[in-house]
C-alpha cells in the first residue's frame, strides 16, 4: 500500500481510481490466497465510482499477479 499523498505521483491514478489494471507503471501485484476461494471480485475501473466484476483467476491472469499468504 502506497500511502494516500504519493498515490497520484506514483501511479498517474486520482484517489479511489487506483486499478491493478492498466496501471502506467509496471507494479507487481499482490493476492491473499483467499481470493481463490471467491466466485468472483470486484475492482476499479481506474475511475472513482467505476468498477470491474472479475473471476479471480482472470484477474490474477491479467495483473501476472502473485497468490500468496497476506496475512492480515
């Protein structure tokens, strides 16, 4: 997690736009093993108030995510 000030200066994204998707700079992106026990997830669009609805292994597919342990 990025915190709140430095969101729009490291990843181009407004507050609350910020999607695993598209992103303008090559982040590698992080899932808690838990995902893929849900049928599907919902993430930004890349704009506040829009949102994409997912099956986990896509997401995880486009992002070349990582699946791993958290913890929380």
């Amino acid at each position: 997690m990025v915190p709140m000030k430095e969101v729009l200066s490291l990843t181009g994204y407004i507050r609350g736009g910020c999607s695993p998707l598209g992103m303008k700079k090559n982040y590698p992106t992080f899932f808690d093993q838990a995902i893929m026990d849900l049928d599907t997830v919902i993430i930004s669009a890349g704009l506040r108030g829009y949102q994409l609805k997912l099956v986990p292994r896509d997401l995880i597919a486009l992002t070349s995510g990582q699946v791993g342990e958290i913890g929380f």
